[in-house]
C-alpha cells in the first residue's frame, strides 16, 4: 500500500524546505480512520452504477452509516435502483464538507463494493442509520417501490487534496472509527490561530523540526495532534506536531493543546 502525501507533511515536497531538527510526533491518523471522518462527516454521495449493458451510471444519493457501510434508500423506478437491481457492484463518492475554494483541495473518498438488502435485524438498524441521517425518508423509507441497499465496503480510496492520498481495505475501514475531533476543529483552530500564535510557532521551532519557523498557523486538526503551516527565512513550510497521547474528545483538545505548548516552551 503506497501512501503519497506532501500538503501537511514536513518537507517532503521539492519546493518545500525540509525541517532543520527532527518532528518529535508526526503521527496521524489512518487512511482508513480518515475516510471514516469523510463518510460520517456528511449524507450524500455519488453512486456509481452499470446498467444492464454495463455501462457506468453515476446519480447524487443520500445515504446513512451502519458501522461505516453506507445505507442507500432507493426507487426501484430510478435508473441507479433498476441498475442495484440487476448487478450489485457500486461504489460511492463522498466530499467532505469544503474548507478550500479549490474544489480539488477539499477531502474526499470513494468506497467500492457490493450491495445487498438487508434482513432481520440488520434491516431495522439500517432503516434507523437511514433515517437518523436522513429524516425526510420517513415519506418514504417503507413504501413497497424503495429498496433499502446496505454497500458491503471491499475497497476504499481516501484523497486529503494536493498529494495527499492513500487506500485501505474493507476490514480495515469498518475496523477504524471517525474522529472525535473533528466535528469541533474550525472554533479550534481559529482561537488556536487568533490567541495563540506564540504558542504555535513554539511548537514549530521545538516540536516540528522547523528551529528557524518565525510564525506558525494550525490548518487542521485531529485526534492526533495539529497541522502547522510555518514561515521561516527559508519560506513556507508545513508540518505536524502529535499530542503525548491520542485524545478521544473535543473536551479534552485544550488540556492537549495546553501539553504541547507546556512542552514546546520547555524545550
């Protein structure tokens, strides 16, 4: 499994200068943990069909998750449940809500696989992560012409924007779990970036291996630790610098935040 990343990662980029002292945590998480972010960070996608002829066929769907496994409710009338229908490989698309006006900079993932409709048990937790997703399907969740389809996930692309891109495996995605983090990491990082710049460009000095960094911003966040981008003399850089332990809160994101600069001034 090849991983090939540079936006966010220190100095592994051509025109990017490499950090002077070595990143005391680089950690991150997974490819698997990220697309899992992606998947629950949103409830639509791009579904990716074939036709009877088996020619692809792409429509917009909403979707809820089952332990990862996205939960599709269809028309049996719709040219994509017709295709469910006949052939059940898919796959589909999600972006993740966009932070950069580039389009091809924001977050995304594809999940392929196969469908198929649930039963017993499995059939009343889909229905209840469809809707808990999407409340409007109640109208229509039970009518006799939707299908409920649950995408058993065999393969999964993850692209976090320029360079930034790597695979996992089915097991390995519904093994992994969204992070906790996240869902609280614009109000984090913009009081990060407005009342703690100091801060910041400690850490990129002492803890991101950038001994030259005259300022610093956090440009994401995670369970893990934070993304800096940092000036030096030798132009702009970007690196990481990992919490002691991995968190499983947002509460607990100023206690770590409050660790590493406790450890950035020390050093």
């Amino acid at each position: 499994m090849s991983t090939l990343r540079d936006h966010g990662d220190p100095g592994d980029a051509p025109s990017v200068p490499p950090p002077l002292t070595p990143v005391v945590n680089a950690a991150r998480p997974s490819a698997a943990e990220e697309a899992r972010t992606i998947a629950a960070s949103t409830n639509t996608g791009t579904l990716a069909t074939l036709t009877a002829d088996g020619d692809p066929w792409a429509s917009m769907v909403t979707f809820g998750l089952l332990d990862g496994a996205p939960v599709l409710c269809v028309s049996n009338l719709a040219e994509h449940g017709r295709n469910l229908a006949g052939d059940q490989r898919a796959s589909i698309a999600v972006t993740a809500p966009a932070t950069d006006a580039d389009p091809l900079a924001n977050p995304r993932i594809t999940l392929a696989g196969v469908v198929a409709r649930p039963t017993g048990d499995e059939y009343d937790a889909a229905r209840a992560a469809h809707l808990a997703a999407v409340p409007a399907a109640k109208y229509y969740v039970d009518y006799s012409d939707f299908t409920l389809w649950v995408l058993r996930v065999h393969r999964v692309r993850w692209v976090g924007g320029y360079g930034r891109m790597d695979s996992a495996t089915g097991p390995d995605y519904t093994a992994a779990a969204p992070d906790p983090v996240r869902p609280a990491a614009g109000g984090a990082i913009a009081h990060l970036n407005a009342d703690h710049a100091d801060a910041l460009a400690a850490m990129a000095r002492t803890l991101g291996g950038y001994p030259d960094a005259t300022a610093a911003t956090c440009t994401d966040l995670d369970r893990y630790g934070l993304d800096l981008r940092v000036t030096c003399a030798r132009g702009i850089a970007y690196t990481r610098v990992g919490y002691a332990t991995p968190i499983d809160s947002a509460d607990q994101l100023r206690a770590a935040a409050v660790e590493l600069t406790r450890r950035a001034q020390q050093a």
